[in-house]
C-alpha cells in the first residue's frame, strides 16, 4: 500500500462505526465485507505498527511485515471474530505484541542466545526507563506479571506500547474514562519503573 494513503490517526467515531458494522458483518458469513474490512483496517493496523516499532523494538521488521503479518493471525483463522471495534482494538494490541515477541525470539534462537532486542520505553510519554532501555522479552514477561497483579494496568501499556495508542485512545478501546486510563498508566510506570530498575 502506498504510504501516502496512509492516515496519521486512528478511526474516529464515524469510521469507528463502518468498521464494527464490517465486523459484524462478516460474522454474519457476508463475503463482500471481508474486501471491504481489508480496506478500512490495513490502514489502521499500518498506525499500530508503525507507533509499535518507534521505540526500536524488534528492527528486523518493517512496518508492512508487521501489519500483514498481524493481520494473518487477527484474520486468517475463520473462528477469529470480533464482538466490535474495542475488542478489535484489544486483540490487535496483543497479537502486535505477539508478533514482535517472536520475531525477537527468534532473533536470539539464531544468534543462538545472544545479542538480546533492546527497546526504549520512552518512545511512549512519560514512562521512565534506563538509559540503556529494555529487553523487548523482559518486557513481555514484566507485562505477563503485572497482568496477575493489576490485568487492567497491563491491557493499558500493551494497548499503548504494542497497539500505539495515546492514552485517550487506549481509554476508550478498553472502555473506560480517562481519569481511571490515567490512574492505571501512573501505577503501571511506577511498578514498571520499579521493576526495571530492580533488574538494571
């Protein structure tokens, strides 16, 4: 896809509609709304990449790899639906998540253990990090704990780190105010904070 076409936002409320009404209807079996998906979410998931990779993660994929792949494992099994745009939205963030986890994985099983995937945490606003920044897989498994801790904490800063999201985005794809987004993104930079420093 060319690059020009290529909004620099995530769908607003009118696109949001289109695309819950896409959704529903291919689970409803209707085949010309998977073209018509096509169209309305490569664009979207071309956002997510490209806000997932700005801190350096997984730089052996480009933004196009990312998004195809993501959207083979969002949409290339016939049992994966989406109930409406904020599931769409939550689900895409973490196969983003899975997808550059992976890729990492798989780095360092050719390296066979070395030369770990480093990431900078500041890419996303306020969200403290050492200088030298953060394994991509220690990432992964700080957010697999805080998730047992605080599981609407984690679905934050998956949906801000993996999905891109501004805070005011992320509040709404999980569905809740701004007010508790911000309250959960403070505890989750703080137990973040915390915990890397406590590996640094």
């Amino acid at each position: 896809m060319d690059d020009s076409l290529i909004p620099d936002r995530l769908p607003d409320d009118t696109d949001a509609a289109a695309i819950t009404q896409l959704l529903a209807r291919r689970l409803a079996g209707d085949g010309d709304a998977e073209a018509e998906l096509i169209r309305a979410v490569y664009p979207v998931l071309r956002i997510v990449a490209q806000r997932s990779l700005r801190g350096g993660a997984a730089v052996t994929l480009s933004p196009t790899e990312l998004v195809h792949e993501g959207y083979l494992r969002l949409f290339g099994r016939q049992a994966a639906n989406y109930n409406d745009r904020r599931h769409f939205y939550a689900v895409a963030s973490l196969v983003i998540r899975s997808v550059l986890v992976d890729a990492c994985r798989e780095r360092l099983a050719q390296k066979r253990g070395g030369g770990f995937e480093r990431i900078t945490l500041d890419a996303i606003e306020d969200l403290p990090t050492p200088e030298a920044g953060v394994d991509l897989l220690d990432l992964d498994r700080l957010l697999t704990r805080l998730a047992r801790i605080d599981g609407r904490a984690a679905k934050l800063v998956e949906l801000r780190f993996f999905g891109g999201l501004s805070i005011d985005e992320a509040a709404d794809a999980a569905g809740y105010s701004v007010t508790t987004a911000k309250r959960d993104w403070q505890f989750a930079r703080a137990w973040l904070r915390d915990q890397i420093a406590g590996t640094a």
